[in-house]
C-alpha cells in the first residue's frame, strides 16, 4: 500500500500558510499528499532507508519570523525534536520581509537559531515564499534519502558564525577564535554585551570585535 506524503490542515488557518495545502493537494507533480490532523508537525514525508522502520517518516513545522520566541512556538519545538531525537527533522522558517516589520531575513535565522541552542538542535529550511515550499521540501527530502546526509541531519550553530558581522562576513581566522574562546551563541551573546566580554573579544580578534559587537547590538538590543 503506497505511502502518502501527509499536509497539516490545521495551516489553512494560518494566514503565513494558508495557500499550501491546496497547493500541495492539486500538484500533478509526486508525491501525492493528503490533508490530515497532524498534532505535533505540519507535514510528514515518507522515508525509505536501509535498516530502519518502514514506517519512517521526515517531518517538519512551519514557522514565520513573527512565531520565534514564542512559548507555543518553543513547545512545538520541543514536540517535534522528540518524535525522533532530533533526527530526520527540520523547521522551514519564512523568510519573506514581512510589511511593517524591520527585522532582516539573517536576524530571523539568528534568532531561532539561538532559540535550539541547548538541546533542540535541528535543520531550519529558509524559504523566500509560500510558493517555494514545495521544491525547498524535495530538495531536502532528497538529500535525507542518501546515507551521507542521513548522517548529518543537524546543521552546526558554528555554520552561523561569519555572519555575526554588521559589515560582510568575518573571517574564517576571526570565526575559530570565536569558536575557541566561547561556548556557543549564547556565550557570544554574552560577551558582546558585557564590558569585560566586549573587552576578552577585543583582546582576540581586534578590529573585528567591534563588527561582531555592533551586529549584537543591532540586532539584539539587549544591553
């Protein structure tokens, strides 16, 4: 009995997503999907890898900017991280600027990157538009059926690195010193909004501390 690929009917709802499920309902392109109750993801893909559970599945929740920080969107999270421990999921955030919200595409990664900080590490799938979904979802899909990506499901914090720059990216000399005198994002947060921590950055990096210490202060005004 052939597997359906599973959309969550509860997103007609969601003005952000609304325009999915009938979208993804009427495409003559494979897979075929259908409209479900889903109670901790929004979609669910079946999944056919040596040695492991036919039942298996990819699964993943939809997000827009306006969703992180959230205590819902945190539980949701939480949900999806442990349907599996983390693996053969993701988050698909919304990267579209919404109207009268200033906050950039890279401050939206930012933050929800920050938010799986500490034990709900998981891929985040940007997507420009709605309408990009679909092709986004079998890329990805696509590379969860090979055993190379199947290994690598979560995508290092580290990766986020050369962009906490208010001008270009840093360099990848700047970006190891970070990765050896912090412990995370949340360390770095902390270093670049406190006298002594702005003074240790300024020690190791020189001129590229201030970069990194204006984008904190830019995007994340907390100090």
């Amino acid at each position: 009995m052939e597997r359906r690929a599973m959309i969550c009917s509860s997103l007609r709802k969601r003005p952000d997503w609304a325009s999915v499920v009938p979208a993804l309902l009427q495409s003559p392109n494979p897979p075929r999907w259908k409209e479900a109750r889903l109670e901790t993801h929004d979609l669910a893909l079946p999944l056919s890898l040596p040695g492991q559970p036919s039942h298996l599945a990819f699964r993943a929740i939809f997000l827009a900017p306006s969703d992180i920080g959230s205590h819902e969107t945190h539980k949701r999270t939480e949900r999806l991280f442990n349907l599996n421990g983390g693996r053969y999921v993701a988050i698909v955030l919304l990267m579209r600027q919404m109207e009268g919200v200033q906050e950039s595409n890279s401050s939206a990664m930012m933050r929800l990157q920050l938010e799986l900080i500490g034990g709900l590490e998981m891929p985040i799938i940007p997507v420009p538009t709605v309408e990009s979904l679909p092709t986004a979802i079998k890329a990805f899909h696509y590379q969860l059926s090979t055993s190379a990506a199947s290994r690598q499901l979560v995508t290092p914090a580290r990766s986020l690195l050369p962009y906490c720059s208010d001008t270009g990216s840093l360099p990848e000399h700047a970006v190891n010193v970070i990765s050896d005198i912090t412990a995370g994002f949340k360390d770095l947060v902390s270093k670049a909004t406190t006298p002594d921590g702005k003074q240790l950055l300024k020690d190791y990096l020189g001129e590229d501390a201030d970069r990194v210490i204006r984008f904190w202060k830019d995007e994340y005004p907390i100090a």
